[in-house]
C-alpha cells in the first residue's frame, strides 16, 4: 500500500507539473493556431504549400487539447455539491446523442437510486464523459451502451466496509487485451491512432481518487462476447462529515 502512496505522489507531481506546462503553452499555442488560420485563408497560396499548413494544423489541433485535457485536471470546482446519479449520468448522454445515433449504439439507462452523491459535479462529469466516450470509440460498428446506477458497498477497504453508488457503463465494443488493460490508467498511453490523447482514464483516475472513490473495469477481447465494463464507485458520505477538500486553486 506504501508503494501505491508513493506512485500516487509521484503522478499528483507529474500532474501539477504537465499542468503548469500546459496553462505556460496555452497562449502561445492559441497565437499559433490564429496564424495558422490567417496563412490557410490566405490568397494565391500554392496548392503544395496549402498541403503543409493542413497537414500542421491537424498536429497543432492535437497539442491543444493534450494542453486543454491536462489542464482541466487541476481545475476544480470550489466546493461540492449533492447531485443524483441520473442527473449525472443523463447530462453527458445529452451531449452524445447525436454521436450515439449515428454510431448505431442502442441506449439503456437503469437507475435504481436517488441517493444524492456528495461530488465535484464538473470532475464526475468528467469521468463519465471519458468513459462514454471511450465506450462509443469501441463501437464503431455500432452495439448497447448499458449505463446502470445502484446503491452498493465497497469491501475492499481494510478495516471497514463503506456504503456508496456504484454506476457502470457497459459497452460491446471490441473490448481489450490483457497487454492494453495492463497500461491503460499511464498518461499518454492510447490505442487510438489519431484522435487519443491517452489522458482520459488517466485524469479520470485522478478525479476518484480525490474522490475517495474506484474505478475498476472488466474487458474481454473475445471474439464473440467482445466488451467492457467500467464501474466507478463513489462513497456516501454523511451530512456531518466535510470529506472533500476545497479546490488547491
Ligand atoms: P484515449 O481515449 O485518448 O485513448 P484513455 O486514457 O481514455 O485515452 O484510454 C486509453 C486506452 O484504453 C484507449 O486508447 C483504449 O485502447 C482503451 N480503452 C479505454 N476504454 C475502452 C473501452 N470502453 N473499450 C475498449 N478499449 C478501451
């Protein structure tokens, strides 16, 4: 459990570190992307020098939302909020639906909770978004997303067992192998050629531990019972407890 402490230190240092970087590139970087814009709409530009600028901007989209997607991990709201699983889940399902149509992916929700969970509302969101998204990646030929909510307990912890809601998202996309699902909480590491940043789970990690929470997964790459499923279970506090620091700035 100490070495955990220590490599959860260490990435809490990587963290801060990459997100006073990104905030440092964030205006130059924007500088850049306006020029490039100019140069693109520029007339009598030849067509082979029209090719490069395309070409640089694509590489230059994905530097800026590595820098946006970094520094939205240490922004936090100032304090936390009570909010249903529902309510959560459904905000980032409305942000996906055109997404989730197009994709062919079906759609079933099962709530069986209205227990208000104590959370930074935007981070949560987060993660749920990074989880749907990820899910709807996998299912390029389309599939079932099945995001569930439930009152659950966590046994895993040493000395006490603890009441909380566990919400799962499902998804029958192509799953995972082993050496995948070994790497996939490290920053930077995707198996998405073009469009991943590899910081999704990473961040979303993050995010539940802050929360006291876990986030645990099974994955088969079969090839016929293909899928994932995502839990994130998020701890019930009582109203006297004041559990969530406040945001470090
Ligand atoms: P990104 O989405 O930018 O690649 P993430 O940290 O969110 O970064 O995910 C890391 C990797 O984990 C993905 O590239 C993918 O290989 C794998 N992964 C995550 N979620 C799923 C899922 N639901 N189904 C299959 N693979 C997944």
């Amino acid at each position: 459990a100490e070495l955990a402490l220590i490599q959860s230190e260490k990435l809490a240092a990587v963290g801060r570190l990459a997100s006073s970087i990104s905030h440092e590139i964030n205006n130059p970087l924007e500088a850049i992307t306006n020029l490039f814009y100019l140069i693109d709409t520029s007339e009598g530009l030849p067509p082979e020098v029209a090719q490069y600028v395309r070409i640089a901007q694509g590489e230059l989209s994905r530097v800026c939302q590595i820098a946006t997607q970094t520094l939205r991990f240490h922004r936090q709201a100032v304090s936390a909020t009570r909010v249903t699983a529902k309510d959560l889940v459904d905000a980032v399902l409305n942000l996906y639906h055109g997404r989730l149509l197009n994709s062919g992916i079906q759609v079933e929700t099962d709530f069986t909770t209205s227990h208000p969970i104590l959370c930074f509302e935007n981070d949560i969101r987060q993660v749920l978004n990074n989880l749907i998204a990820n899910a709807i990646d996998a299912m390029r030929q389309g599939g079932r997303l099945v995001v569930r909510a439930h009152e659950a307990t966590d046994h895993s912890a040493e000395d006490h067992s603890r009441k909380g809601i566990r919400i799962s998202i499902a998804d029958t996309g192509h799953g995972m192998s082993p050496a995948v699902r070994a790497r996939l909480f490290e920053p930077f590491y995707t198996t998405k050629e073009l469009n991943g940043t590899g910081l999704g789970l990473w961040i979303s990690s993050g995010i539940v531990d802050r929360h006291q929470g876990k986030l645990t997964l099974r994955s088969t790459d079969h090839p016929v019972h293909h899928g994932t499923v995502f839990a994130l279970f998020l701890p019930c506090f009582e109203e006297v407890q004041q559990p969530l620091e406040t945001s470090e700035g």
